[in-house]
C-alpha cells in the first residue's frame, strides 16, 4: 500500500454502531422485520451475478505500443489464484461482489510482508461504516479510523449525498420484494384457509338440532356413509338439497401472474434476464446483452481499485476475461476462429485454445489466405508475378 497504515480511535461507540444499522435492508411482515436478502428472488439474483463475476479470470496486463500483453507473475498469480490464505479467488470475488450487491460496499484490507503483498482480508461490511463529503471521506471499522488509500473499497452505485459510498441495489428492489412477500402471504393463507367447502348440504331440521356435531354426523351418515367411493347419493327430494360450490383458484385471484411479474420486476431491477429466475426461455441474446451491460460495469469497479491500490507500474494493470462468460454457438466459434487464424489475426495454437485444447509444436507461425501461407511470405506468391507489375514485370503490367 502507498502509505502505512495508522490506527486512529474513533470517537463512536459500540451502542452508536448497533442504532446506525442498515434499515433500509429490511422489510416489514406481519410477524416482524425480515432482511430483504432472505427472500428466494434476491437471494438468486444476488448469486448469479457473484457467480458469474467470480467465475472469470483476472489477468495482469502491461501497455505496450505493439499492444496490451498478460503478464504471468507472482502478483498476478496471488490476486487470480489466491488473494487470500482461506479463500480461493471463486469466493473471495464472490463476496465481495455480494456485499456491493446489497450493501453498496465491500472493503478489503491488503497485509503485506517484506514489501510484498502477502494476503488480502474481506471485512464484515455490517461493522464499517463512512464519514466525509463530497472532497474526502474516511472508513471506520471497530472504533478504528482508516484513510481509503490504506483499504481496497469496492462501491456500486454511487450515493446521491456521498459519491464515495455505493448503495447497491436493494434500495431499488425494496417496495418490489415487498409486494413479493404481500402475495405469497395471501396465496399460503388462501391455501390453508379452512373455509373452501366443496360441497352444502340442506337438511329439512330445526336449527338447534344442526348446532349439534353428532346430529349431524348422524344426518350425514344415514344417508351417504355407506355409501362407496364413486357411488351415487340416493337422497329424499324433499328433506335434502345438495348443492356444489366452487372455490376461487389461484389463477381467479391472479396471484400466480401478479408473482411473476414481481419476479420480472426483482430480476429487471437487478438488471437480470427474467429466464435467470425461473420466467421464460434461455435467450442468447438476452444473456450475452447481460453479460456486458451488467456483469462487465461490475467487474469494471473490481478492476480498477486493484489497479488502483495494488499496481505500482504506470503501465500494468488488472481485467477480468469477458469473453469466458460468453454463449457461443459451436458453429459460429468455429468460423469465428478460422477466419481470424486465415485472416493472420491469431496462430493457429491460439485457435486451439479457443476450444481448450493444448498447443502443438510448429502452429505458432501467423498465417494468411486459403494456402496458410507465412505472413512473413505473402508477397512471394507466384499468381502476383504476372500481371500485377508487383514482380518481375514492366510499367505496363507486361513480362519482362
């Protein structure tokens, strides 16, 4: 880190901590408060973008004129493989991008050894919390305050009052989810009501008679009780009216549609195709649009704050591979790769890696055109020594 850390006491105590915490993650129900992070709908939105964030490679690269190179070193090999000593990079990217999901934030704190980056340990996001304005600001985290080039702080959606702090998108789902949890209560309690008769029985009796349970346990039995399954009731016309009632379903009372339209209005907000949650089909499209327009910003933010804090070279600096998260067809990366190695644009080992399969001896060369011609050998080709003046030939485009 560019400046060794100071611990400074903060003037905040344990009790200030407890009464600041994040309401707005909350929702309230019938029997309480419930984090909004429980619902199943978030839960999965929240895990398919850590998910996939963490599912791609994080490479160190370097600027050059001829172009951007990876580079493979100890650095890059700690921050991709294992940025930190209980947690490989799959769960580590994964929770960081979690506490940016719902709390806006992530913090992390870089330890070194000798000058060297040594270990890179997540903070319990509930325990820091952020003071300044808009010029600075300052992280405080179990009454000790740090300045943020000591700390890698992660932030999602900056806050409209204090840029420096991200708020996430819970705030944004929150009147969504509620509307969510209104409806399954009304469908639980709609399924476990006990006043969905499907049958009324009129019986020619006094009143009192009817508020007795063995008198009419004893009505009922007289006339249907040995009676087999599927049998007809064979009943007085006078003393008996059987009539059918029909509760209202799920689909009369619209819950089923009014739940997935909340579903594809969590998985929208969130920016996820509505496939994601269980609504509709894959679509190629759809997802590769998601990939870039959500999935990428995200891993954007995590790029550029370890560029940031943890590069020491101007021209070097860390990316996530995009292009490991992408859907393609088989038949189009197959042409895709073929005009690219015909075009010169990769070697045909590169090609191979395309498909996971290893090098081989002798595919490093760049070639061109129908014939895989050595780029280096283009302009030797027998068809361009006539005709063309390149070759042999005279100002008229005549053999000499």
């Amino acid at each position: 880190m560019r400046k060794k850390m100071q611990r400074r006491q903060a003037t905040q105590t344990p009790v200030a901590f407890w009464l600041n915490g994040d309401e707005a993650n909350n929702i309230l129900l019938p029997n309480g408060y419930m984090p909004i992070t429980k619902n199943e709908e978030v839960k999965k939105c929240i895990h398919k973008i850590a998910d996939l964030v963490s599912s791609m490679t994080i490479m160190l690269m370097e600027n050059s004129l001829d172009g951007d190179i990876r580079l493979k070193n100890e650095l890059s090999k700690m921050v991709d493989v294992y940025p930190n000593l209980y947690m490989t990079r799959k769960n580590f990217i994964y929770k960081i991008v979690a506490d940016m999901l719902v709390h806006g934030n992530a913090v992390v704190m870089p330890s070194e050894n000798d000058g060297l980056l040594e270990n890179l340990s997540i903070w319990d996001i509930n325990g820091v919390s952020f003071r300044g304005d808009f010029s600075s600001y300052q992280i405080q985290y179990k009454l000790q305050i740090f300045e943020p080039d000591e700390l890698l702080h992660f932030a999602l959606i900056p806050d409209d009052n204090l840029p420096f702090k991200g708020q996430g998108f819970i705030p944004i789902v929150k009147d969504t989810i509620a509307n969510i949890v209104q409806a399954n209560t009304t469908k639980t309690g709609f399924l476990q009501s006990k006043w969905r008769p499907s049958l009324i029985i009129k019986v020619e009796s006094d009143a009192e008679g009817m508020q007795v349970k063995e008198e009419r346990e004893k009505i009922l039995n007289s006339y249907v009780g040995d009676t087999d399954n599927g049998e007809p009731w064979i009943v007085p016309a006078s003393e008996i009216e059987v009539k059918e009632v029909r509760p209202l379903s799920l689909q009369d009372l619209a819950i089923q549609e009014s739940i997935e339209l909340d579903k594809k209005a969590v998985a929208s907000a969130f920016g996820i195709p509505a496939f994601m949650v269980g609504v509709g089909s894959f679509n190629k499209d759809e997802y590769n649009n998601f990939i870039s327009s959500v999935i990428m910003p995200i891993a954007k933010s995590i790029e550029q704050e370890l560029t940031k804090k943890l590069v020491y070279k101007p021209t070097w600096y860390f990316r996530f591979n995009a292009k490991s998260l992408m859907q393609y067809d088989l038949g189009e990366l197959t042409s895709h790769v073929k005009e690219m190695v015909g075009g010169g644009l990769i070697n045909r080992n590169e090609g191979r890696n395309a498909f996971d399969y290893s090098p081989v001896d002798g595919l490093d060369e760049y070639v061109v055109l129908e014939n895989y011609i050595p780029v280096a050998d283009v302009g030797k080709q027998k068809k361009l020594d006539n005709g063309s003046g390149l070759k042999g030939g005279d100002e008229s485009g005549g053999k000499a």
